[in-house]
C-alpha cells in the first residue's frame, strides 16, 4: 500500500478491525519511511457491471466513490464515525447486489441510504433527504420532520424501495465503562 503522505510503499499493518457484517477490513497502517499512520479499508467482493439509471434515464457505471461523498457530505459534523459511514455503505450494495440484475434505480439506492440513515442519525437523514428528495423550501423540510414524527420506527415514507424490517446494523460508538451504569446505578463490574 502506497503512503498517501510520502508515496512510499513500504509500511506496516499496526491494526485489523472487521466491521460488525464482517464484509469490510479496516486495517491501521504505518510508512516504515515517514512514520506517518493512515487507515485503509478493504471491501470483500465488489459491485461490478452495475449501472445506475438516473432521473433523466441515463445510465452510468455504479460509483462507490460518489455514494461515499453524499452520505459523508450529510454526516459531516455529526457523532458518525468512518467505520459507520462505511458499514451503511457496505449495506446499500448489498441490498443492490441482492436485488437487482444488472441495473439499479437511483431511486432504490436513494431510498436505501435514507432508510439506514434514518437508524442511524436524524439530522444526517434530513440532510440527505433535502438533496435526494429535491426540497425547494422550509415547508418541504417542516413536511419530511413531521413524517418523521409521526412514524419513528420508519424514518422515510413507506416505498416498495425501503426493507421493512428494521434491524441496525451499525456499531454503537463504544463508552467508557462508567457511562454504562446498570439499572439500580451502579458501576458495571470488573471483567
């Protein structure tokens, strides 16, 4: 792997973590020349031969790089960390993968990323929401917070796009021990 600081390619692997599904590889390197650390993440199997059938009817080639730009642009500043963000991503080519032949309605993976959004942060939903759904106005996002309250379980409109079972397939971000206190307040024990 090439040091994205001093272009070497000469490091060491100090970390491997596997995300929760299992089908991502994040690993914590270090450039043998510089010193530097820096993260990579390595995808089992790959989306290939997938085109995206936009709006307008075009068709393009299925980019990860480009979902991965919308989804951090909507998480940016929010607590959702990297291995989240890649962990939702991994999940919408998934159910892409799962479900479709050789096409995909951006429509479809629009309303993927806002269904495990909406697990996973509210506010990130509603920033995704206000550029996939197109909202012109303040009434257009006053509408998608009131769905929101109205249905918490489902965070988008009901779509034949959305999976209906809710399960969150994304790591909590962990606490320390003292922030997990028990029902009757005490400290968690020693383990």
């Amino acid at each position: 792997m090439r040091c994205p600081f001093c272009q070497q390619d000469n490091d060491k692997v100090d970390d491997t973590r596997h995300s929760a599904d299992g089908s991502i590889v994040r690993r914590r390197r270090k450039c043998c020349a510089c010193g530097k650390k820096f993260t990579t993440y390595e995808k089992i199997g790959e989306i290939t031969q997938i085109r995206v059938i936009k709006r307008d009817g075009s068709r393009v080639p299925f980019d990860r790089k480009k979902l991965h730009e919308g989804i951090e642009r909507a998480c940016w500043k929010r607590p959702i960390s990297d291995e989240q963000i890649m962990t939702l991503i991994t999940q919408v080519e998934l159910d892409i993968d799962a479900k479709c032949e050789s096409e995909v309605h951006t429509q479809f993976i629009g309303e993927q990323v806002m269904h495990y959004l909406g697990e996973l942060d509210q506010v990130a939903y509603v920033r995704f929401a206000s550029v996939y759904r197109q909202f012109k106005d303040a009434d257009d996002f006053v509408r998608e917070l009131q769905r929101m309250r109205e249905n918490p379980d489902m965070p988008s409109v009901a779509s034949e796009y959305v999976p209906q079972k809710k399960i969150s397939r994304f790591p909590k971000t962990p606490r320390s021990r003292y922030d997990q206190r028990n029902q009757a307040g005490n400290l968690p024990l020693e383990e």
